[in-house]
C-alpha cells in the first residue's frame, strides 16, 4: 500500500515510537467521537506482546491531543496518529492505516468496540500454531440497550466459507488477518463506502485464504443507539447485498442456494431496522449465545 500526502502525522516522538518488529498492528479509524478513548484504553489491558496502534483520525477539525490526553502515557507512547486532512470516509481511512502498519498482524477494532483484555496474546498464539491459517476470528459480545448476548462464529474453513455465502456472520473488531494477505488482496475496496468488512471477506475467500474461528469473546461490539452499526443499518444491507451478489457472480451456477442467498439478503435490505436486530438476538440466543 502506498502512502500519500493526503494526512498529517501526529506521531509520538522518535525514542517513543514502537519497534518495527512489533507483532501486531491495531488498526483503528476514527471522527474522534467521545467512544473512541474507551476503545484505545480496551486495548492496553493486560497486553504482553510487542505491538501498535495505528489510528487515522478522518476529521481535520478534530485536535488529536485533546482527544488522547485521557490515555496514560506510557500507553500513549504506543499510538502512531495520522490525521486526514480531509473527510475521506472509513474505507480509505482503513487503507491509508494498513500503508502505516509495521506488525505481522492486524487486528481490527471500531471506534465504538472494545477488546478483550489479552487478545493479541491470544491471537498471536493462535496465529503461530497455525501457520496455514492467515485470518483468525472470535466470538463477540454483543450490547445493544438492555440485550447482552453472544455472536458466535463457525470453526473450520469450510463452514466459515459456507455461511459467508449465504450473509455476514463475523463481526470486524473481532477480525485478525496477517498483514502479508490483507495486503495480497489490496486491501480494502474503496468503492464500498459501507460493508466494506463483508466484501472483503468474501473477496479474501476467492483469494483462497484460510480463516479459522475460536468460541472465544475476545471482542465487545456495542450497538446502542446511535452508533454508526446502528444508525448506518440500511445502507450496510444494501452494500452487503451488492458485496454477495459480486462474489456469486464471479462464480454463478444459478443453483437454488445462490438464488436463495441473494433474496435473503434483498429481505434482510427492506426489513425495518426493529426486525433485522430481533432477528440477529433471536439468532445468537438460540445458539446458547446469551452473555
């Protein structure tokens, strides 16, 4: 991935800055709204491996040391900043922070999302018992209001690959790929402005990337209102539906199940938002998923 001259830096001074051989990069991107501080501090709990956080802050306006000055600063010395210095939307942001990235790994996290305290100790071991394996998901934990429930994910390759085909089971902030693969595929596609996670999955997929899933909740997803999962709903359907009509037609067959996972994913595009999460806590809950 190339860089560009389209952000500023607003990094930690030279003897702050992580090593190069650190093993994981969290990449982060970010308008700097108030959740943001409570992601970062998530992830500097119990966290015993080399590693940086990359964050892109996507608003100009935005002072990046106002909005840090509530991370300590033995962890603020992990934050490598890079401020666009336009509105460039989450997609390109993510790519502008992959060109930044200097770990092995990536792991992702939305502003809004928390991790689990020892994740990247737990990824990183993962990762390193299975060297065919070049994306790495966990189960999530889902709040949304007064709901506290579980999205779990499937285990082996092959079931991840079956559901993938049919709708998006796996949650981004609970996605760790090693970098060499993401950066295979080019990264993320900026023409979905939404979806972006889903297109890529399934993109990574025709790739012939190995995944692996573990019924671990290394990651909390918040979906209260007003979140951008949330208040986005729609237009992350549409995308989707556009991301999974993409992927079958690189590879139609006209069979009933590719016909029938293009409806679904019309309906779940119409559905009002009350029915798409019902439906959502409905599922996990029917899956032993309660929190």
């Amino acid at each position: 991935m190339e860089r560009t001259d389209q952000y500023l830096a607003v990094e930690p001074t030279a003897t702050q800055r992580p090593s190069r051989c650190c093993r994981v990069s969290v990449l982060l991107a970010s308008l700097g709204r108030p959740s943001l501080l409570t992601a970062l501090n998530s992830i500097f709990e119990n966290q015993d491996i080399p590693y940086e956080v990359v964050l892109i802050l996507d608003d100009p306006d935005v002072s990046a040391e106002q909005l840090l000055g509530g991370v300590l600063p033995q962890h603020r010395s992990r934050i490598r900043v890079f401020q666009n210095a336009e509105n460039l939307g989450l997609t390109r942001s993510l790519n502008r922070g992959l060109a930044e990235c200097q770990g092995d790994i990536v792991a992702r996290l939305d502003d809004d999302d928390r991790f689990a305290p020892n994740r990247l100790q737990r990824v990183v071991e993962l990762f390193d018992a299975h060297p065919e394996v070049d994306v790495v998901l966990s189960d999530t934990r889902v709040v949304d209001g007064e709901r506290h429930y579980r999205l779990t994910v499937p285990h082996r390759h092959d079931e991840i690959q079956a559901a993938l085909q049919r709708r998006n089971v796996l949650v981004h902030s609970a996605f760790n790929i090693r970098r060499s693969a993401l950066e295979r595929v080019g990264g993320y596609n900026d023409a979905f402005r939404y979806a972006q996670d889903y297109e890529l999955y399934l993109r990574l997929l025709r790739a012939g990337i190995r995944f692996m899933g573990v019924n671990e909740a290394l990651a909390e997803r918040n979906e209260e209102e007003g979140t951008i999962t949330v208040s986005r709903r729609q237009h992350q359907a549409l995308f989707s539906l556009s991301a999974l009509c993409l992927h079958h037609a690189s590879a139609w067959r006209g069979d009933g199940e590719q016909i029938q996972a293009i409806c679904v994913a019309f309906a779940r595009f119409v559905a009002p938002k009350s029915l798409r999460r019902g439906v959502r806590w409905f599922r996990a809950v029917s899956k032993g998923g309660r929190a």
